[in-house]
C-alpha cells in the first residue's frame, strides 16, 4: 500500500470525501481508507476538482472522492498496489 493523501472533509449527505493528495491517483485505482473508524476498500468510479469530473489527478490536488461509507477527517487513503 502506498499512502495517496488524507481526508480533508466529509459530506454526508452525498457520501464524498475531500482529499489533500500526496500522489497521483487515477479513476480505476483500488484505494483503501484507513483511520481510528474507518477500514474498507474500494475501486476509484470517479472523482471531481473544482465541481469538475476528471480521470486523474496529481500530488497537491484537493479532489472530491465519492466513496462507499463514512470517513471522517484525518483518515488516510492509500493506493493498493496490484
């Protein structure tokens, strides 16, 4: 596992997360979302920069990830490596 960024912030309602990128990370890629909480796996279906879909993103980049449960602020988000 590669550490990709932590969450930033939450929105319940419409279940995304907001993550601070550390690495790259492109729709397709397996993440897993770590924290005292929160352990699950997922696949990357989509994920937006600035209301704006996109199919990649670099380090430094705030993304809106929408994911399968709850995460809450300061959880890690890795990238599984195949």
């Amino acid at each position: 596992m590669e550490k990709v960024g932590e969450v930033s912030h939450f929105f319940t309602k419409i279940n995304v997360a907001i993550v601070e990128l550390t690495a790259p990370l492109k729709v397709g890629d397996r993440i897993a979302v770590r924290g005292m909480t929160t352990n699950f796996e997922q696949a990357v279906d989509s994920m937006q920069i600035e209301h704006e879909a996109v199919k990649a993103a670099k380090k430094g980049d705030a993304i809106g990830l929408k994911v399968d449960k709850r995460v809450r602020q300061g959880d890690i988000v890795y990238k599984l490596l195949e």
